[in-house]
C-alpha cells in the first residue's frame, strides 16, 4: 500500500506516465502489504517504507531519476548527523522506461523492505555507478 497517496497524488500522477517501469512499480506499491511512502517533494521519485529492521526504523530510500534515455535507481540511506547532506549509498541499477519486469521490481522493494540487507541485493546490482544524483 501507499500510505501516503493522497499527499503524493500529484507525483503519482506526474510519473506515471513516465514509462512502464513507473506503472508496474506503483500497481505492485499498491498492492502490496507493506507500507510505502512517496515523497512528494523530492526531487526524482522516492520511496521509501515504514517498517523496522532490527528494532529501529528503516531509514532506506530508493531514488529514481532520468538520466539520458534511462531510468536510474539510487538506493541510499540519508545521515543520521542533523543538518548533513551525506548519503550512504548501497548501489543502484539502471533500465529502459519500458522495463516492466515485476519480479526484479519486487527485488529491489524487497532489498528496501530489509533495510538494504546484502543477502537481499538484486541481480543486476550495481554497487556503484558514475551518474550524478539530484538532491
């Protein structure tokens, strides 16, 4: 579920028709168990979930953004220090707007789930990629 789709609603609908990739995503957001959020005013399309790992929330993001004819995803963690800017990267992956391939979408959402867990890291993983995120 989106627990926060009507605050989202409109980047919701601003990247849902971006690209196949964005639709599959929001169909399996929706019906999934788990609580995601999307931020709304962020820059790119966020996602990030409300649960806990290991007794603490979970502070993972994934960030996607367009990056010539491709779709970047970004998955990082922000700073616990106040006021800082720092991520912490744990890698990402890149893929055509027509990707539509749920069962390696449900893979990074479950690599979110568990907090970036390196036994839950998807196939076709990148553990660093030269592409300039957008704050």
């Amino acid at each position: 579920m989106i627990f926060n789709e009507e605050e989202a609603k409109e980047k919701i609908t601003e990247y849902s028709d971006k690209g196949e990739i964005f639709k599959t995503l929001l169909k399996i957001l929706r019906n999934s168990e788990e609580k995601y959020k999307i931020h709304p005013k962020a820059t790119g399309f966020e996602i990030s979930i409300d649960n806990q790992v290991k007794g603490k929330p979970n502070r993972g993001i994934i960030k996607f953004f367009f990056h010539k004819d491709k779709v970047v995803g970004f998955f990082y963690k922000k700073s616990l220090i106040p006021h800082s800017r720092d991520r912490f990267s744990y890698g990402g992956m890149e893929v055509k707007p027509e990707f539509s391939d749920e069962n390696q979408i449900k893979s990074w959402l479950k690599f979110l789930v568990s907090g970036f867990s390196p036994s839950y890291r998807p196939e076709k993983f990148r553990r660093s990629f030269p592409f300039d995120i957008p704050e």
